[in-house]
C-alpha cells in the first residue's frame, strides 16, 4: 500500500521546482528505475511458451513469423526465445526503452540452453502468479519442432547484433515510444502479445485501434492483463475506490501508472474492433466493496468486473 510519504512526493511532482530538491529527485529516480519485472530466462521462456500452448489450444497456428511484444520492460527475453524457436522478426512496442544490450545478451545464451535442453515450461511452482495456467508443463515437442529451434551460432550472432542496433533494421526492432500506429506497417504482424502490460496503457482505445491495423487479416494476438491495485489500496481492488482527485496525486507526473480499467472496457474494445475472443480465462477474488465504496467513475461497474482480478484473452482479427 503507498504510504503517505509516497503520496505526498508524487503529488509534489506538479509543482515547478520541487523536483530539484534532493529527497524527491532520489524518490523519484528509485521509483522510475525500470519496470519492476523481471529479467530471468526462465521466466521469459515460461511466459513465451505458454501463450505459444494457449494459442495451439483454440487451434491456432503456432508458427507466427512476424511477432509483437507490448511493453517487454527490462527485458526482450520473450520475444529472444519467439526468435529461438521459429520466428523471423520481433517488434519490441514500450513506452520507455528499459533495455540494455548485455543484459539480453545473457538473457539469449540461457535462453538458448533452455531450448536445446528442451526443458519443461516452468510452472507454478516456481512462478505461481503467472497466467495463463496450462493443462501440462512439458516442453511442447508437438508445436516446436527440432527444425524449428534455432540456437546454432549463426543465429545466436544475429540476435546479439541486432540487440546491439535494436532499434535498427534486424530480427529484433525496438519501438519507444510506441502508442503511434505508424511505428509498425498496417498488416504485417501474425502474433501481437503482452503480459501485465495494458492495465498500464492510459490510451486504452486507441490501442486497441493500433493492435487491429497492426496486425494481419486472421492473426491473433494473446495478452495476460492484471487488474489489481498493484499495491496502492489494502484491497485488491481498492484502486476503484480512489476520487479522480485522490488518484492523480497518487500517480503525480509519472509517465505510466494503472489505467483502473476494468475487464468489461477491454472486451468492450474488443467487440468495436471487431475482435472475435477465442479464450477469455478470468482469474477471480472475493471483493469486499460495496456499491457506496466505488469512485463516481466506477459505480458501473459489473458484478463480473468486481471479482475479477486478472484475464488471460486470446483474439483474432476479422477484418
């Protein structure tokens, strides 16, 4: 939960000068320094193989050549093991570049044992907050085939070059800022997915405009969205409580904080972009709150929206 010292430096953001004083320029450098996710490879493979075993699963084609990522963070190592195993070209979308070369290099080498292990996708038990949740954690022999993996050195050389030059032409292409349709050509993406990210996204619907146009006539993108407080109320859920008021002081100047959107606005966005859902798998908790605890903005609210902490959907484009 913040605490008020917290409060009272972000909302100090909005005054002229006060971002000079020392105890607020550390503040705030701690609380700007990356994302807060994590760089471990077995994460990244973990997270990459299993929107690869979701897609399989609504039978979609598991081969996508020309992927996206939105908002990879402090680490492409998602998008470096899509690479490894079959695709041709990563778009890496952020709002702020948080990436470092050698970082991802180490990344790309554990990465490449992983692969060449054919190790089984970590599970719950190593990472038990993060969804989707699957059936089984064996390695997906059946949808990544030995032609498919690449870790020779040829490949692994073209990776770190094109990690050195990211935002260059290559097989990896870092985008950032990114909420700008035209950083990517209409059509020409078969794979667009993200993890924890749009909660993040305060431009929600355009977005969702940005991911139609990018993407190809029949390809699908995947996203893990989280809808919880992230550590701002005692309740999960006590970010919709918060005055419009109350929660920009909260967020003061920051460049990205949580939208507060809850699920129905993104299968909203989905159906006026003519998304057709394929899997919607929601994560649900108890909510404590009652009608009179919500904010103005949310007393519409759906009793679905109320209980549901997380989602896990899968979409594809029909137009």
């Amino acid at each position: 939960m913040y605490s008020t010292r917290s409060i009272v430096f972000n909302a100090a953001t909005f005054v002229p000068g006060v971002t000079a004083i020392p105890a607020v320029r550390d503040y705030l450098a701690r609380r700007d320094k990356g994302t807060g996710g994590t760089i471990s490879a077995r994460y990244c493979y973990s997270v990459w193989l299993r929107h690869l075993v979701k897609a399989a699963e609504s039978g979609l084609d598991t081969r996508p050549q020309v992927i996206a990522e939105l908002g990879p963070g402090d680490s492409l190592g998602t998008g470096i093991a899509a690479l490894l195993s079959g695709a041709s070209k990563y778009y890496a979308l952020d709002f702020i570049s948080h990436v470092t070369a050698e970082r991802n290099i180490q990344v790309l080498h554990e990465l490449a044992e992983l692969f060449g292990q054919r190790a089984d996708i970590p599970d719950e038990a190593e990472f038990p907050d993060v969804f989707p949740k699957l059936k089984s954690y064996r390695f997906p022999e059946q949808l990544i085939t030995n032609r498919a993996v690449n870790i020779s050195d040829t490949r692994i050389r073209e990776i770190e070059a094109a990690l050195h030059g990211a935002s260059q032409a290559g097989v990896v292409q870092l985008r950032a800022p990114w909420l700008d349709a035209t950083v990517i050509e209409d059509g020409t993406i078969d794979m667009l997915f993200s993890q924890a990210v749009l909660e993040h996204v305060d431009e929600l619907s355009e977005a969702y405009n940005a991911m139609r146009r990018w993407l190809k006539p029949g390809a699908f993108m995947s996203h893990v969205v989280d809808f919880r407080c992230h550590g701002c109320a005692a309740e999960w859920n006590g970010h919709w409580s918060y005055s419009d008021l109350k929660w920009a002081l909260i967020r003061g100047k920051r460049s990205w904080h949580l939208n507060r959107e809850p699920l129905s606005t993104h299968m909203r966005l989905l159906d006026k972009e003519g998304f057709r859902t394929l899997c919607k798998e929601t994560v649900t908790r108890p909510s404590t709150l009652e009608a009179s605890h919500l904010a103005t903005r949310f007393t519409n609210l759906t009793p679905a929206d109320l209980v549901t902490s997380g989602v896990f959907l899968l979409a594809v484009k029909q137009r």
